[in-house]
C-alpha cells in the first residue's frame, strides 16, 4: 500500500514538472484523480480482501502511469516508473537521450537525440538508434567544423528534432528532422518505419511482392499529381517535363522516405532539392492504397 501510494505521489511530481500541451496535462490529471478515487472505493468497500485490492489500486496507478507514456516530452523518470510495469505485447517508445545546445553571436543549435525503447528485446529498434545516432552525430560534428570555420564572420544554424507519426499494434514510424541555415537554408527528414511484429525496419520496398511494380505503380501516380499540380498553380514547380530529361524525377528510390497513414494510404515524402526547387520545401504525395493494393506483399 505505502509503495503504491508513494509511486502515486511520484507521478503527481512528473505531472507538475513535465513539459506538456495543456489538453494532455488535463487528461493526466484526470487519470491521477480516479486512481485515487479508485484506491479509497477499494479501500472502504473490501478492506479484508487485502490481495483484490491490491490488484484494483494496482490496475488503476497502471492506467494512469500507461497515459503519461501515450503523452509527449515524458521525462526519464516517469519513462523509468513504466518500465517496471507489466504490459501485454511489445510496446515502443520515443525519447530524448542527449541534447545539444549551443548559442553565440555566429552560431546557434537546438539538438534532440531520440531513441526507441521497447519493453523486450527488439533488434529493429535497435537498428533505429544506431542510425539514429550516426546521422544526429554527423550532423552536430559538421555544424561544430563549420563553426570553427567561420569564426563569427557568418552566422549557421542546426535544428534536429523528432516526433513518432504512427504507433499502432502493428507499426511505428519514428521521423526525425532537420535544418541547417547558413547564407541558405535546408531541411530534410527520415522516417523510419518498423513492423512490430515480424521486428523489421520496413523500406518502402518491402512493401511491395513484385518491388518494381510496386515502385513503378506509386511513382506514375506521383507525376499524375505533380502534372496536376503545376497545371492548376503556375507557382508550383516539379523536375519534371523538363528541357533537362536526365535531373527530372522518374522514379522513387527503394528507400524512400514514406509513412502509412491512417487509412492505409502511402504518404512519400522528398526532402528539399530532391523532386523541386528549394522554394517548394520539403514535399509529400499522398497515394491512395488503391493505386499500390494489387502489388502488395500478401
């Protein structure tokens, strides 16, 4: 009882400490009170059954514990306090290991380093952090050089950060942006996308039975929109159609960035430069399942 409670009082502290959007700081806050309202109930209505009510209160500090980990920006320790409770099935979390910050008169840099955590052993996830890790590493070393470099004549920026776009039972999908400044700038993205149950790393690809249909399929149908597009916008402008047929877009790559949405749809992604002049920004096509759905790995 005292654990349950002090645990309960721990999670009151993260409440008050952690950084989160008021909606969600609402929703953890309700969750808390019925834990309580949950612990007292059981304790008046059957004091003698001492292990029933040890799994009652028990439940009820999981569900409230299980809502701080749906919410964003969880800190360590309530991560920490997850942990220890059982859950059914293999669940993944996103959070932030290290930071990098740096600030003067010719620089400056906000860096998240994300990993994935799961409740067992997971080799996809950690295939995720390693690359994870490699491409923020790269990206905080290059910033340093070019700080070195320029030597406050000329002001650079690096912005990492991150955020999980699906996580259902089936799939996750972790992406991870950046945008370095410099007399331009540039963004870019990667998504990293797992398949919880066969514990793999998907690109796009593997979606697919017969890859080079597959890839054919969506990449016809992403110059169907491109066509329309700058048909409908003069402003809107794709490599495509060109005077310069070898740098036009023909074809997305094997491991092209992409995510499924909540319909099943497949949402490619290009980061800046790759499809379209730096002034169109990173890009998205959204390519209906039904264009794809024949080629399909069953």
């Amino acid at each position: 009882m005292k654990n349950l409670e002090k645990r309960l009082e721990e999670l009151k502290n993260d409440y008050q400490s952690v950084p989160i959007p008021e909606d969600g700081r609402e929703r953890l806050k309700d969750a808390m009170q019925k834990a309580k309202e949950e612990i007292a109930m059981n304790e008046r209505k059957n004091h003698q059954n001492k292990n029933h009510s040890l799994f009652r209160r028990f439940g009820a500090l999981a569900a409230a514990l299980a809502l701080v980990l749906a919410l964003p920006n969880s800190n360590a320790q309530v991560a920490r306090a997850m942990g220890e409770l059982p859950v059914v099935g293999t669940f993944f979390r996103a959070v932030t290991v290290r930071q990098f910050q740096y600030e003067d008169e010719g620089a400056s840099a906000q860096v998240e380093v994300p990993e994935l955590r799961t409740n067992s052993d997971s080799s996809a996830a950690e295939q995720v952090n390693a690359d994870v890790a490699r491409y923020v590493d790269g990206l905080t070393e290059e910033f340093r050089s070019r700080v070195q470099e320029l030597d406050g004549q000329a002001h650079t920026d690096l912005t990492v950060e991150y955020e999980v776009v699906t996580d259902t039972e089936d799939w996750l999908t972790l992406r991870l942006y950046a945008e370095t400044v410099e007399a331009s700038g540039a963004q870019f993205e990667r998504y990293y996308n797992i398949d919880k149950a066969a514990d793999k790393v998907v690109q796009l690809s593997d979606l697919f039975s017969d890859k080079d249909q597959g890839l054919k399929l969506v990449s016809e149908d992403i110059k169907r929109q491109m066509r329309e597009q700058m048909k409908a916008d003069d402003s809107v402008s794709y490599f495509l159609d060109s005077d310069i047929p070898e740098d036009d877009f023909h074809q997305v790559k094997d491991d092209q960035n992409f995510w499924l949405d909540s319909n099943g749809n497949l949402v490619v992604c290009f980061d800046e430069y790759e499809v379209a002049p730096g002034s169109m920004g990173l890009v998205q096509f959204t390519v209906e399942r039904g264009v794809f759905a024949d080629a399909l790995a069953k």
